[in-house]
C-alpha cells in the first residue's frame, strides 16, 4: 500500500478494447462496469508465459498510476543487480586500542544499508512479518526489535571490554540520510533499526471509563511518552491529540491526551527524525546493559569519517552482524509492502552494486539493466522505489515479470509476494475466491483526500503477479484502475476488492 496527498492529472485512453487487445472475459467487463466505477479509468493485461502472448488486455500500453505494484520493479532491480544472496554485513569497529579491557577511543557502526536490524529474523532463516505492517499501523512483532543490537554488544562484552573512552558513532555515509519516502513518510537512512519507527500501541481499557494502557516498543531514552487516554464506548469516535513537548532534540517527549474507543489495540507508530542519532543513543544503552561503559556520540561533535574510515579494517573489528540473503528480504517488502525498505532499495543499488560507476544512480542502473532484458522503458516512469513517484502500461509491468520468472531468483520472487486471500496485503481480498490461494500479486495503492466531497479518492489501485490458471496456463498479469471515488464506504477497499476478484475471474476463465 501507498497513500500520499497529491494532484496527478494525465491522460488515458478509453476502455475499449481493440483487435490487437483481445478482450477479457464478460465477468470481467461486468467489474469493470459497476457504477462505483462509472468515473475511473481501466487498464489490464494478461499474458500466458509459455505461449509468449497476450491473452487478453485494455489499454495494455496506456500509463497508470500503479502504486505499490512498483515495488516489483524496485525488488527485482535490487536482487539482480546486488545479488539474491547478497547479504549486508553490519560492523562496529574500534578507533582505538583495547588496554585492561578499555577501548581507548571510539566505537563505530558502520551501516550497511540492512533493512532488516530489528526483531525479525527467525531461526528457520526467514524474516517475520505480520500481514499489515507496523509501518501502517498494525501491531508489531512479538519480538525484541532491539535484538541484533544487543547481539552486538555481546560480542564486544565478550571481547573483555568493559569500558569505552571515547563515544558510540553511527556512520551513515553509504548514501544520504534525511529523505523521507512518499508514503508513510518515514525518514530514509542506510541505518533502518526497527525500520525507523517507534511503536506506541495504545490498548483501550475493559470498560468505558478506564485508563487506556500505553506501550513504547522499542524503549529506549530517545522517546517518553506521557500519555492520559480514557476509553470510550466502542461507538463512540476516538479523539487523541499528540504533541511533541521537548526542549532536547535526543530526548524527545510526546504527551497524547484524549479518548479510544473500546476495541482492539492501535498502534500511532512515531517515525525517528535522525535513524543515525536514534542508533547511537540505543547502541550505547544496549551496551551498557551488556557491561560496556560508553556514551552516544556528543551532539555537539562533528563526525569526520575520513578519518574514522582507516578503521575500518579486520584488525579493528570488534562485532559484525550478517543479514539473511536479500531473498529473504525481499519477502517483507512484498508481502507487507514494506514502503522504506523499497525507497532504500534504488540508493542502495547505487552505492553498492558490483562493478558500478559511482557517478550513475541507482534508476541508471536499473534503466541499464531493463534496457539490456529488451523491456520498453516507453511503458515505465519510476521516480522512488516504492511506488509515490511511477507511472506503469500494464504491458510493460507483465513483460517485467515475464523476465523475472526467467530469473534463478524467479522462485523466490514468486513466493515473496501476497496470496490471494490468505497473506500480506491480499489477506483480506477475496477470500473465498475460486481462486483464493492461487494468486501469487503485488497489491498498490495511492490516494488522497477530496476537500470538494469530503472523501477519499484513489488516484491508482493495482494488482500485478503470476498464476497457474485453472487450465493449466502460466498468467503473468497486471491491472490497474485510476481514479475510484466511492459515496460511502472505503474507495481503496471497493478497488481492491474488484481488481482481486478480476484476477480470480481470469484464473477460472483463461482457457
């Protein structure tokens, strides 16, 4: 999912089909016809692999805004030209010697661009997820995100050092840190720890009247929360006001005051303003759990990483942490949309692909790359990695995939994205869909709000994988629809919906 306020105005043509688009399945055009899409625009195509032609399409080769379906580019971009099994290896490094177990110097974290330092990973070598993400609001993960972080430190406690002279670094020079991503506007960093949020999960007392309980994951002194929440009928609206009341910028306090209705728990995750400085603070406070005496770096000193880098080599290495294989990885960005680790993927691609020309950015290298795989880059504009800033022809986004499925990784690729019904953001599409477990699609999603008709209005909804058809036919599909404002209910939902149960209509019907 993508959501983000803006004002897109561009051309499409019509609906109708023409001799070289085979036209879909009646039950399709009867989705497309409802009357809560009476003002959107259609786009589709479906593509048998094997036969290397077009089933069925609409305006194949029209641009669309396809939100979080641009994650695929991104995602396969990065494991083609960083590698599936590429793995971000995650170092602390000390500036100076160890003497009677004191490091006479400072200590440094070099990121590596992991996205992934937090409390996913699992002992059976896959990452975790929960369907929606905490970056959108969801729970999080049951886990310690501060888990690799401590297991730094135990490397170093275990290296005998118990005291540091100098202070904890965090160097976050791979590529700028600052920028926020369009969606959830959480701020991009070559650091991500918990993936550079805070979640505050605010669960509404028993009955009304009673104090809503308020939990910080993950603690540490970078954030307080003062909260004073009172719950209220489940009918009744909730009205919480948050305000950031800090006079230290490492110390920050929000005060969160108001009403939640009874319910399940909700989680107003806080985005980290500076991942860099956040790491430094909770690096030093893990370490000193750990038995290390260390203090962040000093706000008022300046960082020079020249000077820090001749470090950098094994001998003064005093922990390393290694990330699962980016396949892995590609899993979380896929199934939840996870909307930072996206954004990152084009910068990191261009600071550390294999062999590359460090004057060229990550989008030069991905047009590179697609230009040689014989792709029209005339279907694809692509201005972030996780889909605020795109434009895609379904025709262009079902030869991406066929590409991909030729791919060593194309295995990987395909089980990393939602299924039909049953995972990640399709888990609640179509459930009880003929085809309901059977449709392996990116979701997308990017939309605004109407001050005119005080409403939502989804400027792009998109829906793009791969499925074995009922006959036995390998699809590689894309549809999209633009531009959906529903007089009640969720506009997004409404979209969503439909573009599932047209996928399912296409699994049961393609012949």
């Amino acid at each position: 999912m993508l959501r983000r306020i803006a004002i897109l105005a561009f051309a499409i043509a019509p609906i109708a089909a023409t001799a070289a688009q085979p036209a879909p399945d009646k039950r399709i055009r009867q989705v497309m016809e409802r009357p809560e899409f009476a003002h959107a625009l259609w786009g589709m195509e479906f593509y048998d692999l094997g036969a290397r032609k077009t089933v069925s399409a609409v305006n194949r080769d029209q641009l669309f805004v396809p939100g979080s379906t641009t994650k695929l580019v991104s995602t396969g971009t990065a494991l083609q030209l960083l590698g599936a099994d590429h793995q971000f290896h995650t170092r602390v490094y000390r500036t100076g010697p160890i003497r009677n177990g004191t490091v006479e110097g400072d200590l440094v974290l070099v990121a590596a661009g992991d996205p992934n330092l937090s409390g996913r990973e699992q002992e059976d070598g896959t990452y975790a997820f929960i369907d929606q993400d905490h970056s959108y609001g969801g729970q999080p993960l049951p886990t310690d995100p501060l888990s690799t972080l401590r297991h730094l430190a135990q490397q170093i406690a275990a290296k005998g050092v118990t005291r540091v002279t100098g202070q904890v670094i965090v160097d976050a020079s791979l590529f700028r840190e600052g920028q926020r991503e369009l969606g959830t506007r959480i701020v991009m960093s070559p650091v991500v720890i918990n993936d550079n949020v805070i979640d505050i999960v605010v669960a509404p007392g028993a009955r009304a009247g009673d104090a809503a309980t308020v939990t910080v994951k993950p603690q540490t002194s970078y954030l307080t929360v003062s909260a004073n929440l009172i719950t209220v009928d489940s009918g009744a609206p909730a009205g919480v006001r948050t305000v950031e009341d800090s006079t230290d910028r490492d110390h920050r306090v929000l005060v969160m005051t108001g009403r939640v209705p009874r319910g399940a728990p909700s989680n107003p995750r806080w985005s980290i303003p500076v991942p860099s400085r956040f790491g430094e603070v909770a690096v030093s406070e893990v370490l000193n759990e750990a038995g290390v005496r260390v203090i962040p770096r000093l706000a008022s000193r300046a960082v020079d990483r020249v000077r820090l880098s001749a470090s950098y080599v094994d001998s003064m290495l005093v922990a390393e942490h290694v990330s699962l294989p980016l396949a892995a990885a590609a899993r979380v960005v896929l199934k939840t949309s996870q909307n930072l680790h996206a954004s990152n993927f084009p910068l990191l691609v261009g600071a550390i692909a294999p062999g590359h020309d460090s004057t060229k950015t990550g989008f030069d290298l991905a047009r590179e790359w697609l230009t040689r795989e014989g792709l029209d880059l005339g279907g694809a504009v692509q201005g972030d990695g996780a889909g605020g800033d795109a434009f895609f022809s379904p025709a262009f986004m079902t030869r991406y995939l066929a590409m991909i499925a030729t791919k060593p990784y194309a295995g990987a690729f395909r089980a990393a994205l939602p299924v039909l019904g049953k995972d990640g953001t399709l888990a609640q599409i179509q459930v009880n869909a003929p085809a309901a477990g059977k449709v392996f699609a990116k979701t997308g999603t990017f939309g605004s709000y109407d001050p005119l008709n005080r409403r939502q209005i989804v400027h792009g909804k998109g829906l793009a994988g791969y499925f074995t058809s009922k006959s036995g036919r390998e699809i590689a599909f894309a549809i999209y629809v633009n531009n959906v404002s529903v007089a009640t209910g969720d506009p997004a939902i409404v979209a969503g919906q439909a573009l599932g149960e047209i996928a399912s209509i296409a699994w049961e019907t393609i012949k």
